[in-house]
C-alpha cells in the first residue's frame, strides 16, 4: 500500500483539549419563489431549520467524528443558545465540565440562510468582550488538571475576546513544560500571543495580515516575519483551493496541492483541517504526512454545504479514491479498509494461485451481480506479484487481502455478507467460516 493508507492505519484514539470561542450554528433551509413586495429582496420560504455547534464546537464535532476524545474549554453565554450549544456537544460525548458561564455575555449565533444549496445571507447575533478576570483566574488555575490526560491541544481563535494573552501564554507554557504539542488557527494580527506553541495555522489572507504586508508579496517573505515573531515550530498556510504550505523555523518550504471534486462552502473547512492535524500530530506522525492527511480532510469538506464533520470512513474512502491503483491490503492496513466497507454488503471469495484465471474471472463476474462489492482473500501463503496484480485489473474486484494468519478475527471484524471459495474450479458457497480457515 501507498505510505498514506499505512499512516492512516497508524492513527490511534487521542484525547485533544479543544480552547477557543464557541458558537452556536443555525442552517435556515428553503426555497426562494418570489420578491417581497414590500422591498426589492428575496423571500425564503422555510423548509426546515437545524442547529450544531460553531466556531471552537466545530473543530469538537470534526474530532469527535474522527474517533477522538475531546475536552472543551470556553466560555458561553446565559442564556438558550448556550444551554442548546452544551446539550449538543455533550449528545457527542465531549467532555463540556469546562465550559463555563459567563454573566452578562451573550452566546455567539449565526444564522445561515439557504436556498437551493446557496448560502443567500448570514445573520450573526453576537457580542464582542474580554474575559472576565475572574473567569480567566478560575480557568488557569483549572489547566493543569486538565492537561494531565491530554495528548494535543487545538486553540481555536474566532476573535470573539474569549483568548486573553494571559490565558494563551499560561496554557502554552504549561503545555510546552509537559511536551504537549500546541497548535493554534489563529485570528487577528497580532500573532505574538501564540508565540512558542507548535503549530500556527492562519489561513492565506490572514499569514499577509499578520506580516503587514499585502497580498502581492512574496509568501516566503511573510513567512519568515511570521516565523521571528512567533517562534513556532511550523507555520502552515492553509491556501483553499491551492492546498498548503508548510514554513519550517529552518527556513525549509514545503507545498500540498489538494485534490478537489467541487468546491461548493468553505465553511468550517480550515476547523476540519485543524481536527485532521491534532490527530495526526497527536499520534506522532511526521508534518508532511500530517499536511496531507490534512488536504484530504479539506478535499471532503468543502464540497459540502455549511460545516462538514469527517468521519474516519468517508476519510478512508476519498484516501482510496486517490489511491485507486492499490486494493491490495496486508494485515498492518486493514484499518483503512474497515472504515471503508463498514456497513456495507460484500462477498468474500477464497481463491488461490492454483485455479484458472478464467474460472476466478467467471466467479467474480457473477459475484458482481448479487452484491455491490467483492473482496478477494488470497489463500497462497507468498503469492506470486503477477497473479496479485492481474486480480487488482478486474474491476469488479473492490479489494483485496492478502493472506492473514488471523483471519478468523478479521473476518469477525470486516462481517462479510456471504463467504465463497473455489472448488475445483468452480464457485462454492460456506456456511460458516470454518472451512475457510482451515485452508489457511
């Protein structure tokens, strides 16, 4: 397999603490027919509404659906959004005890209206304000018990006034003391309230902002202003649709292209990205296995209306897509493969080196027929590369496995609809999955 469905294999459950400005999102769904004649705007007729959470909550549920756990620090406001933005979150299984109450603050709302897959205006009810001291006192003193089980730590900065430079400062330095990795999404231009954290994740527009320099520079240029400024590990610019780039504090540049079928909203696409990264750095992976990780998550979710969380599945088959030319699994890639056919109906089929590749391809066809997807387990113990590679030709071929020697657990884990083998070349159907594993 490619090096990416091995890493992808390689990722394991982490605990994130997630810091940063939470939101409450609501999509308003409906159809545009006519002018209001009261004034020459358009009138939705509403077909349905739902609520999830934004901002700092956004990068929660990407996480949570990436396998994560997730413990969120933040602050709300008292009132109904509030209560809504903490049930959701916790309906999740985030750990929400951190997020905090703050008198007189009002919840961040923002409301998307949408037509016809358009997103047609966005109302936002929000109010702008520092931490209260005393909170800031109360969550500092929290960080320590806190960072005790976290293996990486997302701030998420929607410069909502929630990320004091005290709270910054005390949580990365408690983090870089217990060798947490720290990555920020940034907001604003003052950029030196991150310094010394891991990872600094601004977007294009944002990285030139924060330089004070125009959008015509040289980014290499912005970089390293950015890099003297904040003394971060890695600066990466996320760049839409051109995908990333990667500054390194030896001054080494790396780019990303991303893969895209159609981009249709950005929105909550750079939240994706930074759920993508923490996992990724959180299992120790290298950055550049990191960043692509990373544009593959992006590649998914801007195809989508509105936020899109990522699900370890859906992962799992755009990284297939992209690699197309390799079916071919061993045991230490499974993991992919799972997430792929989860769900899903599948035949199984037994075959080894000995039949005729006329006789697998005539069983395979008619396989093909009665369930969408046929997975090829090859019973030769080293089979020969030839034979491997004229089965991945076949189209009606999804995968194939290579020989398992515990394949009585994997055949328990992948469930497959209908277990076949050949006998004496021709196709022959099991009750149970003995008889198939004794010929292993």
């Amino acid at each position: 397999m490619v090096k990416l469905t091995g890493t992808f294999s390689k990722l394991q459950k982490k605990h994130t603490l997630v810091i940063g400005d939470f939101m409450l999102d609501r999509y308003t769904y409906g159809e545009v027919k006519r002018i209001s004649p009261e004034a020459p705007v358009s009138i939705l007729k509403v077909d349905n509404e739902k609520m999830l959470p934004g901002g700092a909550g956004n990068v929660v549920l990407n996480l949570l659906s990436l396998g994560a756990k997730v413990t969120a620090i933040g602050r709300v406001g008292d009132d109904i959004q509030g209560d809504i933005l903490k049930k959701l979150l916790k309906d999740k299984n985030a750990n929400v005890d951190y997020l905090f109450t703050q008198k007189n603050h009002k919840t961040s709302l923002k409301n998307r209206f949408i037509a016809e897959s358009q997103q047609i205006l966005r109302v936002d009810f929000e109010k702008i304000e520092p931490l209260l001291e005393e909170l800031e006192n109360k969550i500092i003193k929290k960080l320590e018990k806190v960072l005790k089980s976290i293996d990486v730590v997302a701030i998420s900065d929607y410069g909502k006034g929630f990320l004091s430079d005290r709270l910054l400062k005390s949580l990365i330095d408690m983090a870089n003391d217990k060798n947490i990795p720290v990555i920020v999404d940034p907001k604003g231009k003052d950029f030196k309230k991150y310094e010394k954290a891991t990872i600094l994740k601004p977007n294009l527009k944002e990285a030139y902002a924060a330089a004070n320099l125009n959008d015509t520079a040289d980014i290499e240029i912005a970089s390293k202003n950015i890099l003297d400024i904040t003394n971060v590990n890695y600066l990466m610019i996320t760049k839409s649709k051109d995908g990333i780039s990667i500054f390194s504090k030896d001054k080494k540049t790396k780019n990303f292209p991303v893969k895209t079928k159609e981009v249709k909203d950005v929105t909550g696409a750079g939240d994706t990205v930074l759920a993508m990264l923490c996992i990724a750095i959180a299992n120790k992976l290298s950055i550049d296995h990191a960043c692509e990780l990373c544009n593959i998550a992006a590649s998914i979710a801007i195809e989508h209306i509105g936020c899109k969380e990522i699900t370890l599945s859906s992962f799992a088959k755009r990284l297939l897509e992209y690699d197309t030319e390799n079916k071919i699994f061993d045991f230490s890639h499974l993991f992919a493969l799972k997430k792929v056919i989860e769900n899903n109906k599948f035949s199984l089929l037994g075959i080894n080196s000995s039949h005729l590749i006329t006789d697998i391809f005539k069983s395979i066809k008619k396989l093909s027929k009665t369930n969408s997807q046929v997975i090829i387990y090859v019973l030769d113990e080293n089979p020969d590369d030839e034979f491997v590679d004229l089965l991945s030709s076949i189209n009606e071929v999804s995968f194939i496995i290579l020989n398992n020697s515990n394949l009585k657990n994997l055949i328990d884990e992948i469930n497959p609809t209908d277990i076949y083998i050949m006998k004496k070349n021709q196709l022959s159907k099991l009750n149970d999955t003995k008889e198939l594993i004794k010929l292993c």
